[in-house]
C-alpha cells in the first residue's frame, strides 16, 4: 500500500515537472466561435477568436489608444489617405510571409462581407504601394480610419487562395453552409487551431514563429469549452475544471469576490442598454413632456443598484465616458415629482396604456430590468402590459415594431459616438439604412444632419464638440431612456494573470497572457 | 412520424427569426433579406414544406444553419452521449427502486422505510436544475470529488464515441446521470413498494408461502415478476420522460448531447435541427413502446406468442 502511495506521488510530482514549461489554458466561454472564418459573422465571438489566431493592423489599448501590431506605423498622407507600414519578418501559420498583397486581398473580402460591408462603407480601396506598405483610401475625408483598421485581420491570400480538395473556391465566403475558409485557418496570430469539435472543444497551441518576441505570453496551449449555464460556468472555476471563465453572471459575482483562490474582474462596458418610445404607435409619445416625465420616472440608479447589483453604470445618454460624444453634465435624472407634475402638465395626469417588448436572454437581467420599469411607469399612471421573449423571437417582433416601448442594447462597433445616432436615434431612412433600430421613430433634421457632418470632420476637437450637441439634443428631446452601461466581468483562478490582458472591448488578448 | 413532422414543421414560423443570429445586429435590413430568400424562407408554407417531405424520405431533415452540416448527422453524433446518460441514469434507477421499493414493501412500518418515502418526496419536488446545481456545489465545488461539466475523455468505437470505457468519462457521467435519476428514483420506488404490497397480498403468494418455499423464492419469483409487468409498462414510458429531461440535465452540466443541442438550436432558432430532434426522438419513443410490448411476452407468464410456456 505505503509502495503504491509512494508510486503514485512519483507519478504526480513527474507530471508537473514535465508541465513546467508548458502552460496549457482551460478556458470557458458562454458559447465557441460559430465559424473560423474572420468575415463571416460580426460577432464577439468571432472578434475574439481573430485575436487569437490572426493579428489586426492595430488594436486597442485599455485606455482606447492604439497600439501598432502588424502596422508598424501609419500616417495621414490626404485628407483621406492612411498610409500603413508593414511589420517585416511575420509570418502566418502555412509559412508564407506578411505582405502588402494580403493586406488588400483581405480588405477587398471585407467589402463583400454581408456583415462587415457596412462598417468599411467610407472606404474607397486598399492599394499596395510596395511590399509592406499599404494605403487604406475613403470616399471623402473619413475620422475613424484607424478605428476601422483594428478590424482588419490580414488573411494569408495564398492559402485562402485556389480550389479545395472538394473543387471549393477557397476565398469564398459563405453566409450559410460550409466553407474552406470556415474549417481552415492561416493568420500571423499568436496560436494555431489543432483540434475543434464544434460546440465542445477547441484547442489552440501557440505559433512557434510567432513575430512578437516581446509579448510577455507564456501560454502554449489553450482549450476553449464552452459552459452555456452561468452557474456550471462559475462551478468550473471554482472547481478548478477550468482556469479562466467570461462572462461570469452577476449572481456569482460578491461569491467569487469571496474567494481567495480566484482574481475577478470587473469593467464598465460600452454596451449602453435603453427604452425606445414609439412617436408613431403612441401619440401621447410625440409630446416631449410626455417623454421627459417618463426620463424622469425612470429610477436608473435604483435599477443600476438593486437590478444589476452594481454591475452597470447608470447611464443618462449614449456615449460611455472615453467616448468623443460623451458629456458629464448629462447625467441620469430620476425625479418622480417632477415626472408627475410634467404629466399634469401634458394633461396626462390619468395616465393612459402602453405595451411594452423586452428579450429575456439577450442583455444582462434584461426581463427584470424591463419588469422594473414598467412598475416604475405605472407611478405616473402610465399602465404597462409587459411581454418579453427570447431573442430569436423578440427581433421579428422589434423589426416590425411590435410594441409602443422597445428594449434594445447597442454595442458600437467602431468605439465612436456616432455609431449610436446613426443606428439608434437618426431618422428611419430604409435606403441609407439609419436609424435601422430607432424603434422610437424619433425624427430631428439638425440631428440627422449634425451626426452626418461629425462623419467627414477629421478635426478630433471639432468633431467631439458637435457629438457632444448630438447627446445634448437627445438629452433634452428625451428622444429615448438610457438606462445604464452594462459591465462586463472576468473571472480567473489566482496565477492567471488575467488584469493586464482584458479591455473594455471585451477581446482578451490572450497571446499576451502569462500564467504563474 | 408524418404527424410529427407536421406539427414539428407547423411550429416552425413561431420559433423565430434565424437571420438575426446569423448576420448580427448591425447587419442591414437588405442583407437580412437577402439571406432569408437564400435560406427558402420566404417561400409560401406549402412550398417549404413540400421540400422538406420530399427532402426528408431521402433522409436529408435539412442543413443546420449554425453547424452548418447536415441536421441528422449532426443530431446522431450526439446521440451516444444521451444514450449513455440515459443508460446511467436508468441502470441507477433500476439498481436502486428494487431493493429500496422492496424493502419498504416488506418492512412498510420501519424507520428506515419511512425515512426512504420521506425522501423520495423530497426528490420529486425539487425541479432537476436544482438537483444539479446543488450536486455540482457539494461534490464539484466543496469536495472536489468529481469534474462539474462535460463529457470528459472519450474512446472511439468505430462512429461511436464512448465515455464508458475510461475513467475520466465514468467520473464525469456520475453527477449528470445522478442527477437525471435523481426524477425517477422517488417514483420508482413508490411504484415497486406498491405493486409489491398489492401482489403480497394475493392468494397465490398465501399459497406459495403455504409450500413452504424460502422467504426470497417467495418475494422475488413469485412476488416481484408478477409486479414487474406494470413497472416494464411505465419504465418504458418514463424512459421517454427521461429523455425530455435530458434537456436540463445536459444544459446544467454543458453536457454535449441531443438534449443540450435542441435547447442550444431553440435559442437560436435553428429550425433544420429543431425539427430534426423532434423526429429522432419521435422514432426513438415508437421504437421504445414497440420493445415494451415485446418486453411482456418476455416476462408475463400469461402473455404469450405462442410459444408454449414451460
């Protein structure tokens, strides 16, 4: 027995002498990437897994700088012209090298990308001046070149390149069914995919010629599962079945702040979470007091609190601060006497009847935070009839503005003001395609023509002041209720050292990770 | 199976718009459009669902938007993991209402018995994501004992991929399979204890024991093959009822199975594979209930096909 016991300590200590110097992540996320192909869906998930496995010409610092990655550096040579400069030396996973040529061929992907077109409608073309020098041409003097350029993933063109073995295209980029390019993957990224069995598993192992020699990362191996449960999620972690875990729900959040084995972290988001009234089903909507009683009937801070548990920033506009548009003076203003009297006012002070639609698996608390709403109205009278649906079914619902209020979240994908006013408070123009979700039918020319403007100003100052007017109009025009920023969270057991790889744009860089 | 696929695919419309989950949000309305057109939903309802009839005898059930393959392949690669939860949970419920049900039946007045129907109520009112979540925290979280999600380490058998025969998948089966038990065993229990008390009572268990036959010859030849036909009866059924739970168990445990694959299809609303489940599933119900009743000739002395019994 006591010989046994000895053998099997022997056993134990050689396993982790060997597993020195290989640091394998066991990593859980709420769902894996629906599709190795970087274009084919806009998604969190498929951003994170381009971070993994190919690198951006720049990216995001914590505090929204830019850091060059595969730009080694760029310059505004027009009015609309950002000339980027190669990297030399980095090489993707099949062995061929970084060059102008892949940088176009995959801007010129990116155009047809149904989901990615939209985002690089300014941009005119991507030319190669020589080898390593790419200019990335707008249709007129455009600000957010280089907001744009942390979306551009440099695809190896000769892999992607030719027929499959199943006479496919292997460029083709393919919605629905299968692709090459959605089960093989060759990008300059930090780790390459060795193993993936859709839904269970997915297991990288860290690229060897690698071109970032100072990345401090010491991962070389990572298995990605994903826990669709928020509490099996947490139970993993703190069950040591896995090593880092995103998103954690916020029920588990005070249990593993308690915990002396696990590192949480907590962020405020950019994800701004609002209440859109319909000016078009709702007359009583198109009176502004009607709007603002409701403003300010709305507790943000009570909801932010008790709802969210302090996992969101209140919020009175779109913009997060960091953002151009952003105001501190435009803060939340929760004042039921003021709502009351401002319905008197409107002579609504017996109230009337709306409906309202919320998901209920799409945003944070989404449900309950719609459910508290909708008992917050009802003090001034303004009764609810509340339904809400899981998303698949509350966006057929949304599109046919289904309801008088609407829920709706909004992330903005070029971290920029005005993305917001563009999808959310613009008037509905089904040609251009704004105010694709303003479900408030909200109307303002000088609005429609400011956030117009602020997309050709390339003078940053210039250009926050008028999105600053933006979110003031939208402030005081009540033209929607913004409730609050959603947080994001991450949770990892101790010696991983998550804090300086995680970022507001919830994209862990995890080739930068290192691992005690 | 021609009505189940007629409400499967009936209830298509109300299960949502996939477009949404596949394009994003911030794709425009004209590509959403685009792509519904591609997929052959805007078609009129007759249309579809003459393509998927003719479809479906050629056993094609449709392409799986999110997977992207085949639906039925992609609902039967799942399916060793179900069936062998489903086996677990089973064999735990068989192995545990016999001895349990029996010994209330014979001592119906002892502590020990009394303890056990107390329990079994218990366990059927806790809803099994419950069950789950607390088997998880005890013996996941607390002790540390067994692995709180997956399937773990799996060995090839040709197509079939078994966590049976290794013991990383064996330790990861106990917390899904008992829990999924966990529905079953209170009825059970309940159920031998009954039929045992009914039958013990009868005239030929007096006659038995007047023979002179051994206590255990009396209880299990006699007494427990004639309570066994009702509980072959709703073991068959409750073995469909075990498979609809499978559903929360496997989303508890993230265990990658048919069930946790219907609910994952349901939220995103990937029709091909929703209507694909639902006949699997429908087959497997028709084959279970077809085995039942071949089941009875097997143990009912009075039931026969004509084979003469001894």
């Amino acid at each position: 027995m006591r010989l046994w016991l000895m053998a099997l300590v022997l056993v134990a200590s050689l396993g982790i002498a060997s597993s020195a110097g290989a640091k394998t992540l066991r990593l859980a996320y709420d769902a894996d990437p629906i599709s190795l192909d970087p274009h084919q869906q806009l998604s969190g998930g498929t951003l994170q897994l381009s971070h993994m496995v190919f690198d951006p010409l720049v990216r995001w610092r914590k505090d929204l700088s830019l850091e060059p990655r595969l730009a080694e550096r760029w310059e505004q040579i027009a009015p609309n012209v950002v000339r980027f400069y190669l990297r030399r030396g980095v090489t993707f996973h099949s062995g061929n090298p970084l060059e102008a040529k892949d940088v176009v061929w995959t801007f010129n992907r990116l155009k047809q990308s149904p989901d990615f077109k939209g985002l690089f409608e300014p941009f005119e073309a991507a030319r190669a001046v020589d080898d390593h020098t790419v200019d990335l041409v707008t249709k007129g003097p455009y600000p957010l070149i280089l907001n744009l350029a942390t979306y551009v993933f440099p695809m190896d063109s000769v892999f992607y390149s030719g027929k499959d073995e199943r006479g496919r295209d292997k460029s083709e980029l393919v919605k629905h069914g299968a692709s090459f390019a959605s089960d093989n993957v060759s990008g300059t990224g930090p780790f390459t995919i060795t193993e993936r069995e859709q839904g269970i598993r997915l297991v990288f192992k860290r690229f060897d010629e690698y071109w970032d020699r100072d990345s401090p990362g010491n991962v070389s191996e990572i298995v990605m599962t994903p826990i669709k449960e928020g509490p099996t999620r947490v139970a993993a972690l703190l069950s040591g079945d896995v090593d880092f875990i995103a998103p954690v729900p916020p029920a588990d959040l005070q249990r593993l702040k308690a915990s002396d084995e696990i590192v949480l972290i907590t962020m405020r988001g950019s994800r701004v979470v609002t209440l859109q009234l319909n000016q078009d089903r709702v007359p009583q909507f198109r009176d502004k007091r009607v709007r603002q009683a409701i403003v300010h009937a709305i507790n943000n801070e009570g909801i932010a609190a008790k709802i969210m548990r302090g996992f969101a920033t209140p919020a009175g506009q779109l913009s997060p601060p960091g953002y151009p548009g952003h105001d501190d003076a435009l803060s939340p203003r929760h004042d039921l006497r003021h709502a009351r009297s401002l319905m008197k006012e409107a002579g609504y002070e017996q109230g009337f009847s709306v409906t309202m639609l919320a998901p209920n698996n799409r945003y944070v608390n989404d449900y309950k935070i719609a459910e508290a709403a909708a008992a917050m109205l009802a003090k001034i009278n303004i009764k609810v009839d509340l339904k809400t649906l899981p998303k698949a079914q509350f966006w057929p619902q949304f599109d046919a503005r289904a309801a008088d209020i609407m829920m709706i979240g909004w992330y903005s994908d070029t971290e920029d003001s005005a993305n917001f006013a563009e999808f959310l408070a613009m008037s509905p123009d089904k040609s251009s395609g704004y105010g694709q979700y303003n479900a408030g039918n909200y109307k303002n020319p000088t609005l429609d023509r400011l956030v117009l403007q602020s997309q050709t100003m390339t003078d940053k100052a210039a250009r926050a002041t008028l999105l600053q007017q933006v979110e003031r109009i939208l402030y005081e025009d009540a033209a929607l209720v913004p409730l609050h920023w959603q947080h994001l969270a991450w949770a990892a057991r101790k010696g991983v050292n998550i804090e300086p790889v995680i970022n507001v744009m919830n994209m862990p860089f995890l080739g930068d990770l290192v691992v005690e | 199976m021609a009505v189940i696929s007629t409400i499967g695919f009936g209830v298509k419309a109300s299960l949502g718009d996939p477009t949404r989950e596949l394009a994003g949000d911030a794709a425009s309305q004209v590509e959403r459009e685009a792509l519904r057109a591609r997929l052959g939903l805007d078609d009129p309802w007759s249309v579809q669902y003459a393509r998927f009839l003719g479809n479906a005898v050629r056993g094609d059930l449709g392409t799986s938007y999110v997977f992207k393959r085949p639906a039925l392949e992609v609902i039967l690669s799942k399916f060793p993991a179900t069936f062998e939860l489903v086996l677990a949970a089973s064999l735990i419920v068989a192995l545990l209402s016999l001895p349990a049900g029996l010994y209330c039946a014979l001592n119906p007045n002892s502590i020990a018995a009394r303890a056990i129907m107390g329990l079994s109520v218990l366990g059927i009112s806790v809803p099994i994501f419950l069950t789950g979540i607390f088997a998880i925290t005890i013996f996941s979280v607390e002790l540390g004992l067994l692995p709180s999600f997956g399937r773990g380490e799996t060995v090839a058998i040709g197509p079939w991929r078994t966590g049976l025969l290794s013991a990383d998948g064996l330790a990861h089966l106990v917390l899904p399979a008992m829990t999924l038990s966990s529905i079953m065993l209170p009825l059970f229990i309940r159920l031998v204890r009954g039929q045992m008390l009914d039958v013990l009572d009868q005239d030929f268990i007096r006659t038995a024991w007047a023979k002179g036959l051994p206590p255990w010859r009396v209880w299990l030849s006699h007494g427990l093959r004639n309570a066994a036909i009702p509980l072959v009866t709703l073991g068959g059924l409750q073995l469909g009822t075990l498979l609809a739970y499978t559903i929360l168990t496997e989303t508890v445990f993230q265990w990658p199975g048919m069930g946790f694959l219907f609910l994952d299809a349901v939220n995103r609303a990937d029709v091909p594979l929703i209507i694909a489940y639902i006949m699997v599933v429908g087959a497997i119900f028709v084959t279970i209930n077809t085995l039942v009743d071949v089941l009875y000739v097997l143990i009912d002395p009075r039931v026969s096909l004509g084979v003469q019994a001894r």
